[in-house]
C-alpha cells in the first residue's frame, strides 16, 4: 500500500524478527523540537512514489529471486509453446474427442511443469465467460486435470485456482440469468472440485481452510445474494464433508 505524506521518496525499510517469519516498519527518531522549530513548512502532501518488488514462481512451486527471469518463459521452447496452444485451442473448440484427449493429456504429461502458469491464467478467465456455461465447464476441467497430474507442483497456483473455482460456485453469474440455464449442475462440479483441491493441495496454503469456510459461511449469511448463490455455497460446505 502506498504511503503518502512528507517523507522522502525512498521506501519504507523493513526488518525482520530472527523469531519467524515477520516483518516490520523500522521507525526512525524523530527530534521534535527541529521539527518545531522549522520554518520551511510544506504547503501540501508530497509526490507518492511506489516501489515495486517482482517475484517469480517456477514451474515447481519455488519463489526465484527478483530480477531473475522465469523458468517458465525462459524454459519455454517451441515444442511447449505448440503443445500450449494446441491444447487449450482444443479444449475451448468444438471437437468433443479432441477436447478428450488434451485434457487426458494434460493430466498424465510429465514435461509440462513451465507451462502450468499458462494454464493457470487460462482458468482464472472464467469471469470474462461467465455468461457461457460450457466454456466455464470447460475451463473446470482444464483445472481438474491439472490438479490431478502427479507430476505437477501447484504449489502457491493453489489460490488462484480456488478462486476460480470459487467463482464458479458462488457468484450469480451471467449465465444464471436464463432459467434454461442448468448452472445447477455446474456449481455442484466446483464444490466437488473445491473439495478436491483443498484435500489432496491445501496444505501448500496456510489458512486456506478458514479462509474457504469463510467465504462460504459469508454468502451463506448474506440475505441480498441470491439463491443460486446460496446454493453454491450449501453444496460447497457439503462437499468440503460434514466436519
């Protein structure tokens, strides 16, 4: 979060405590009486200034310094960029067996660990193709399949493909407007892939399991949402289990 006010254009440092793994604001003395006495008062807030730090995960799950370049764009040769297009064109098109066979793929190929950031991003679109429920069942299937590939370390990825998947479960979507719509059917998919998720990934992220119960308790407890949102987060609990 940017801080504004009279300081200098540096950032704020911070230190850490050898106890774990916190940090904080190292404050610096102030002498009050210069700061009384000063006659050059600024006349309004100062220029806010943002520093930025960059961090990479790799295609396992591990943070790369910053300034390094991603494993997963620097690894990214002209095979995996094919097998990268080829298989989301195949999954978002109108073949049903091509779109079979990628997703087999996609869950049992062991050298595909640079694209898993690709994919990722391509399952967090669900917003922009809420209204279409099969490309957001498409798109849930691309996640089951990555969650399911042995050979993948989702690690931190956990989160993002949560929250897609939560998406699913709990927003209104534009899809739902038309009662012909069987979004019914695609909310139980999420919960059951939330589930899945969480119990064979959930431990890559601390807190996850408040921070889901929640989410969930929190739709559930809001009259304005509307019922099918309700019900995204009833089958959501129920299928995290009765405990």
């Amino acid at each position: 979060q940017a801080v504004c006010g009279y300081g200098s254009q540096d950032a704020l440092p911070f230190r850490a405590i050898k106890e774990g793994e916190l940090y904080f604001q190292e404050d610096r003395e102030v002498n009050l009486v210069e700061l009384a006495l000063a006659t050059n008062i600024p006349k309004g807030c100062a220029e806010t200034t943002v520093r930025v730090h960059v961090s990479y995960l790799d295609g396992k799950g591990n943070l790369e310094p910053q300034g390094t370049v991603p494993s997963a764009v620097s690894t990214l040769t002209d095979d995996l960029l094919k097998y990268y297009q080829h298989v989301t064109r195949a999954v978002l098109g109108d073949d049903p067996q091509l779109m079979k066979v990628a997703l087999q793929d996609l869950q049992t190929n062991s050298k595909i660990a640079a694209l898993l950031p690709y994919f990722v991003y391509v399952v967090s679109g669900v917003k922009s193709v809420s209204h279409d429920l099969e490309q957001l069942n498409r798109l849930l299937h691309i996640a089951r399949s990555l969650i399911q590939n042995p050979f993948l370390s989702l690690g931190s990825y956990v989160r993002s493909l949560i929250a897609s998947v939560m998406y699913c479960t709990l927003e209104p979507l534009a899809a739902s407007i038309n009662p012909l719509n069987d979004h019914w059917t695609l909310r139980d998919y999420a919960a059951m892939l939330l589930s899945r998720i969480f119990w064979t990934h959930g431990d890559l992220v601390g807190g996850l399991y408040h921070q889901i119960l929640l989410s969930l308790q929190k739709v559930l407890a809001d009259p304005v949402r509307p019922l099918c949102s309700h019900y995204g987060a009833v089958v959501g609990l129920h299928a995290l289990g009765w405990k």
